[in-house]
C-alpha cells in the first residue's frame, strides 16, 4: 500500500510539472522550448533572428559611408518620453519572438500571418538633416531592405514627377489614353478616355475594377486594356477611393513614356543620385514593377526619401527632383475636409503644436511602414514594422514630435 501510494504521489508531482510547463507554454511565458512549436519564419520576419537588447539606453547613431550625417539627439531636449518608447518596444519585439501579445482582430488577416499582432522593427529620427535617433528591433538590421506595402505608390509619384521634369510626359493634365498606344478605345467603359493623369495620382479616378475577376493577362501590351475593360462606367461625380489600380496604370504610363520600369527609372533617376543600390520591387503579372506595393528598402534609405522631401528635393547639395513637384506631390488635393488629407500618392494630417497647426506629410505602408515628414520643424522620422497597426502615427504626433519639434532651421 506504501509503494502504491508513493507511485501515486510521484505520479501527482509529475502530472503537475507537466501542467505547469503546459500553462507556461500556453500563455507565452514558458522557456525556449515552447518556442520551437512556433512557426518561427513567417512571410516578414523571422524569429530566430531576434536578439534581445534588454534595458535599451541612447546611443548617437554611427557615421556610415551613405551620406547621411548624424548628431546627438540629446541636444534637442529631453529624451526620456523617448527612452521609454524604445524599451516598449523592445518588451512587444521579445513578447512576440515567444508567442505573447494581443490577438489580430481585424478581418482579412491572411492565413500565413500569425496571430497575434505584431511590432516596430526599426525607428529613425532625423533632425536639422542629420541623423539623431537610429533603433532596430526583432530580425531588422542596418543593412536589411524591409518590405514596403504603399510606400512604393509614393515613390512612383516621385518617378511620374520626375519624368515631367524630363518632359517623358508632358503633363499630369494629359489623358491616360494617350500614353495607352494601341489601345482598343471603343472597347471601353463610358468615361474612361477623358481620365487625367492627375486623377490617377489623387485615387479619384472613378475606376471600379472587378476584384472577383482577378485573371490579368501576362501580355504587357494588353495588360492595361484588360485592366480598364473591367472597370464600372466612370461617374460624372467621382470620390476619393484608394485603389492600386491607379497606380498599375500609371506604370504602364512610366513605362511607355521613358522606356523603363519603374525600378529602373527609379534607380537612375531617383535612387541612384542619393546612393540608394539595395532595394527592389515586385513584379505584376505582365511583368512590370508593381506600383501600389511589394517594394523592399532599407530604413536609413526610406530616411533618406524623408530628407530628399523635407529639403526641397536636394540631396548632397543638387537637385534630385525638383521643388515644384516636391511641393505639388505632398499638397493636399482631396480630403479637404477629412482628418487625413491626400496629395499624389502622399498623406496629410494636422497636429495642434502650441499656437500652431503643424502639417506632417507622410506616406504609409499597410503593416506599419512610415515615413514622416514636417519640413518646417526640419524633421522627418521613419518607422518600419511586421503585421503591425497604425500605432506609430499616435508615437510620432505625440512623443517624436514633441521631443524634436522645438527647434527649427532659424533657431539653431
């Protein structure tokens, strides 16, 4: 009866260390052994890469030979409400390499994504044209191109702005037909043929293309007809709707108007100049570079877009790209009267700064990718991120502007 009972007894202790371990394990909080039941290399990020930092303190980013100089952010003011946004970070980054942190709730998450949200992976702050702030979480590294979602449609606008300057295309008042040759105008939708340029750059267009139809033809000569054979009647009162489609007609426009894609045309006329050589896009289906989404760049080179945008469209002292198109591209065209306003494939919105209404120009990628900018206060700030939110949005309007904002180009 005592054998019985001690090969009970050792059986309980083992049932509960086998409990607690499986507890542990449930909520994220176990050892590294619940981590390899993780799916730990997913689509933007890898897990095993992860390193942990713990307690993250400032450190003045390096000088790297890439044109980008830098300075001490402590020169501009306090840094604590920025210290604790970094170790935040840092804690959501470790949470996630374990398998803890808040659920997806929104519809349309994909199959392959995991499911719980994920986190800010890098964050850069520019101030006065230098480099102050320079911080990377999870598998982001320096030297790693991140997947970019609409980030790419604003520097398509970049490369349809600079090909205007080069007279490729006369005007973004020119009709899209007329840079669509052997288009088949009578086969298409009612209002198609007196569409501008401009109103493809604003996404107010009217295009209303069949999503259930997704076949698109692998021929690039008939790839665009296709596109706007599936189109609904354009309307005579047409409204704002975000839509890639505008921007996979326009790089049909690139393309035939200069000869080249729209990585190639960026690469010579835009990347290359401000030393950017590691990047790329991905393909549509009739092989041209996509114009909505699907380009890879690295942080210090979305930096870089930043400057290249809050200084005018100079970088290194010469005219990349010019003012006018700088200035024309992050005005704001349509929604007007709306909290976020929208220029040629650029966002806008309004913070209260003291006596002043501050205007950030930015462009956004789905998943958490950022670029600000706010050229009056000489500032521009980068956020990249994996299955994220919008939530840097609230750290750049609330903490980043803030801590950087006092000081400007009259005051240094």
């Amino acid at each position: 009866m005592i054998r019985f009972k001690l090969v009970v007894g050792l059986f309980g202790l083992l049932w509960l260390a086998v409990s607690i371990a499986h507890a542990q394990q449930s909520d994220g909080s176990g050892s590294g052994q619940d981590v390899s039941k993780l799916r730990l290399k997913l689509p933007f990020v890898d897990r095993t890469q992860f390193v942990d930092r713990g307690a993250i303190a400032y450190t003045i980013p390096p000088v790297l030979n890439d044109g980008i100089p830098v300075a001490d952010a402590r020169d501009f003011g306090d840094l604590q409400n920025i210290l604790e946004l970094l170790n935040q970070t840092e804690r959501k980054n470790q949470d996630f390499r374990i398998g803890k942190g808040k659920p997806h709730k929104r519809g349309g998450r994909k199959p392959y994504d995991p499911k719980i949200v994920g986190c800010i992976d890098s964050l850069l702050v520019a101030k006065n044209g230098k480099l102050v702030l320079e911080e990377y979480f999870g598998d982001a590294r320096t030297d790693k191109p991140h997947y970019q979602m609409s980030i790419t449609k604003s520097i398509l606008a970049y490369a349809i702005g600079k090909a205007i300057e080069q007279r490729k295309i006369k005007s973004v008042n020119d009709r899209l037909v007329d840079y669509l040759p052997g288009l088949e105008r009578g086969n298409l939708p009612k209002g198609v043929e007196k569409l501008t340029l401009h109103d493809l750059l604003t996404m107010k267009s009217g295009l209303r293309v069949d999503t259930k139809d997704s076949r698109q033809s692998s021929e690039r000569s008939i790839h665009a007809e296709q596109i706007l054979s599936k189109t609904k009647p354009i309307p005579a009162d047409r409204s704002f709707k975000y839509d890639g489609v505008n921007c996979e007609l326009l790089v049909h426009v690139l393309y035939n108007a200069t000869g080249k894609t729209l990585g190639q045309f960026a690469g010579n006329h835009l990347f290359g100049p401000m030393g950017i050589t590691d990047f790329s896009f991905g393909k549509s289906s009739c092989g041209l570079d996509k114009g909505s989404a699907g380009m890879r760049l690295r942080s210090r080179d979305m930096l870089k877009i930043g400057l290249l945008t809050s200084a005018g469209g100079k970088w290194g002292g010469k005219q990349v790209l010019s003012a006018d198109w700088i200035d024309r591209a992050t005005a704001v065209h349509v929604n007007q009267d709306k909290p976020t306003q929208y220029g040629y494939y650029w966002w806008s919105h309004e913070v209260p700064w003291g006596d002043e209404v501050v205007r950030v120009r930015s462009c956004r990628g789905a998943g958490g990718q950022f670029i600000f900018v706010v050229p009056e206060k000489d500032l521009v700030a980068v956020f990249t991120s994996y299955y994220s939110d919008n939530r840097p949005i609230q750290h750049f309007d609330k903490i980043i502007l803030p801590t950087f904002a006092g000081q400007t180009k009259t005051g240094q």
